[in-house]
C-alpha cells in the first residue's frame, strides 16, 4: 500500500478538504430535527427520478467499459442500473423516511444514590466513510442510511463505477442543499482514486468510521491498512444443509431460491450440504433445477453420479469450499449428518449467513446454537439477510465482526452513544 508521504501533495490536499468539510456538516447534522433530515431524504427520492435518465446514461458507459475490460457477468450485474432499478432505489428512500430516528433515544435511564439524574443517548456517529466496488446502489444506500442517522459521509465507489457514482453524487448533493442541508452531507471521492482511498483510510482526525464493501483483497486491506476503526462486513460463503428430515419441495425451493435468485450478491448460496440419508432422495431434483438455470457445479463422484446428463460438472477441490463463487456456480457435498455439516461450517464459513432445511425441531436448535455466524436460518432463504428484507429499509453492509454492529447495518448501527449526567451542584466525596 502506498504511504500518504508517497501520494502526490494535490490528491492529498483535496481528499482533506474533502473531509473536512464533511466533518462540518457532520456538526450541522447533529442538531438537524428529524423532520429536516426526512426533508433531505424526501428531496433525494425526488431527485433520483427525475435524474434517472441522466443516471443510466452514465451507467452505461460504465458498463461498456466493464465489458471492454472483461468483467463477469456476476460484477456486470451488481454495476447496471436501469429505470427500475433507480425508481426501487427511490422506494426505499420512502422506507428510510418512514423508520424511527434513533438519535436522541434513551438506552439507559436512572437516578443515581446522590441524586444526579444518569441517561445513555444516541448520538450519531460524525463521519462515516464507505470504500467499495462496482455496486452504485451502494452509493445511495449508505448516503440515505447515514443523513437519516445524522452523519456525513464520504464515498470512494472505485473506478469501475466512476462514472455513475459521479453522477449519483452529484444528484444527492444537489438534492440534500434543495432541502436546508449542507451539500458536504454527502461526497465522493472517486475522482482521487486509490491514493485518495488511502488518504481516507489515514483521515483518523476527520473520519469517525471506515465500512469497507466488496471482495476480500479490498476488505482485508482496509482492515489492516486503515488508521479509521473499520466496522469489517466479510465475504459471503454461504452454506445451506438439508438435513434427513428435509422435504423434497423445501429443499429444492430454497436452494434455487438461494443460489439462482441474485447469484451476484453476498448472501448467495455458494456451498450446498446434503445429509447422506437425504442425498439420493432431495439432490437429483435439486440439480435439475438448477442445470435448468446454468448452474455449474463442483462436486466429487458421488455428487456428479446423482447430477443430469447436461449439467457441467467440475471436480471440486479443498479450495472450492472457502471460494465466493458469486455467479452461477454452486460446491455441493454429502455429509454424514449434521456434526459433520457444523464441522465443514465451521471449519470454510465467512460468517455471514447459514441455513438448516430440517423437520427435526432438536436438529434445528442444535444447529442454531452451534453455528457462530452474523445470521442463522432455519427452513428460510439465504436471501433474506439483507437490511431491506429484515425491516432496515437498506443496509450500509453485513457486518461480520462482533464488536459494534454484527449482521446487517441499519440506522440505529450508525449511531453511537453518550452518557448525560444532570445534576444540582452534586460534588464527589
């Protein structure tokens, strides 16, 4: 990683104002009453569809270039937007407007022995930045989930994507200042690229959180690299097991469900875990399914035995089980039962989402109880770990630590907390 010493003084000098100003309007922010935050909201729906056409003819020159430059169709499909895909994007605007705002919240409330009067508050974070890849939505999605929280923020989307979040930024900004907000309430930093990322990173005196989102070159980077403390959302290496009890129906419904329906995304199913009981049963009508969609599987020769004719079949090797495929491609294996699944689970998981089809009520907590990750699910979707299915309305990312935040990141995870003391002269003894 290039040091700040190494970065040219210009890019260094605009990333920092960059920053600062940000952390002014983060000041503005923290007084601002709920209703002028919702105006600002209610301002970027707006401004979203009226934009969209300007919007998407910047997308598609990002997306030429994506294709130009051989990006898989998994990374095309998380960068592409479309006419629905921005009015979806101003729905969920909608969304975020009509959840409660957490700042000002009391946690803990209480009199003290002597009187002083004790409470621990929401407050918003300050500053938060967000360095991610080629997916623009994100880009809206932390803006909203931020000014709705109270906080700045500052966005780096990377090159692939430039020209779209460029854009989108530029709407935002104009949006927030229509409605009394600071413009710096929102900004983008693309332009500086990845020596301005790094200033980011070092802007400890400006930047009160760092959200890395996207692959696990770029994650374990911010981690390490970051002077900012980092809020780490994972890599998705999703599991599914079908335990004996499973039925046919369940078991191929959330397994197509859960690999075919956005193979894209981070909460797709990567790897599949069959009971050996339940493999000749549930498996063939399962890998039907999912040859009918172009799924491509890695499997050994018991697995491969079971599959279609027509269905391309890889042999699967120890590096497939930790691989975030993120496409249309799926590692399956047959366990002997639901110690060995754990085991396999515990041994690859991201820790960001696992799933158990199962009748068995015993089985399900076992599995509940025994699987540490930010997300457990029984008889569900892989899917649905997501903010805007848990009721979030959108998510700056899937925390996969413990500290903080775990698991999908709302409104109230981008706040933090102070303590009030009010008292009447009250002195220590």
């Amino acid at each position: 990683m290039t040091a700040v010493s190494e970065i040219h003084p210009k890019t260094v000098r605009g990333v920092t104002r960059v920053v600062r100003n940000a952390k002014s309007a983060a000041a503005h922010l923290a007084t601002s009453s709920t209703a002028e935050k919702d105006a600002g909201l209610r301002a970027i729906a707006d401004a979203l569809r009226e934009n969209s056409d300007r919007i998407v003819k910047a997308n598609e020159v990002d997306i030429a270039a994506g294709i130009d430059n051989g990006m898989n169709a998994g990374l095309l499909d998380r960068l592409r937007l479309d006419h629905d895909r921005i009015e979806a994007i101003a729905t969920s605007v909608g969304t975020i407007i009509d959840l409660d705002d957490p700042v000002g919240n009391v946690v803990v409330g209480r009199v003290l022995p002597n009187g002083i009067r004790l409470t621990q508050n929401r407050v918003p974070m300050g500053v938060i930045g967000a360095i991610y890849e080629a997916r623009p939505n994100v880009t809206v999605d932390i803006a909203i989930l931020a000014l709705k929280a109270g906080n700045a923020t500052v966005l780096r989307g990377g090159s692939a994507a430039q020209n779209t979040n460029t854009e989108i930024v530029s709407v935002l900004r104009k949006a927030v200042e229509s409605a009394g907000l600071p413009a710096d309430s929102i900004n983008g930093i693309d332009q500086y690229g990845r020596d301005g990322a790094t200033v980011l990173m070092n802007a400890r005196d400006y930047v009160d959180l760092l959200i890395p989102r996207g692959g696990a070159e770029l994650i374990n980077t911010v981690v390490q690299e970051s002077l900012v403390p980092v809020i780490e959302t994972g890599i998705g290496n999703v599991h599914m097991f079908i335990d004996s009890s499973a039925t046919v129906k369940n078991s191929v419904d959330l397994v197509v469900n859960s690999k075919t329906h956005r193979p894209s995304v981070c909460n797709s199913l990567e790897t599949l875990l069959v009971h050996e009981k339940a493999a000749k049963r549930v498996l063939p009508k399962i890998l039907d399914r999912l040859d009918k969609a172009g799924v491509v599987l890695h499997a050994d020769t018991t697995v491969a035995a079971l599959a279609p004719e027509t269905m391309k079949v890889k042999r699967v090797s120890r590096r497939d089980w930790a691989k975030e495929y993120l496409d249309l491609e799926l590692a399956v294996k047959v366990v002997s039962g639901i110690d060995e699944a754990i085991e396999h689970i515990r041994a690859y998981s991201s820790g960001h989402t696992e799933v158990i089809v199962t009748k068995d009520l015993d089985n399900a907590e076992t599995f509940v109880t025994a699987i540490d990750a930010a997300a457990v699910g029984v008889n569900v979707s892989t899917r649905f770990t997501d903010g805007g299915e848990l009721g979030f309305g959108a998510e700056v990312g899937i925390s996969t630590q413990k500290l903080h935040a775990r698991g999908p990141m709302g409104v109230e995870q981008l706040t933090t907390t102070k303590w009030v003391m009010i008292g009447n002269g009250q002195i220590r003894n």
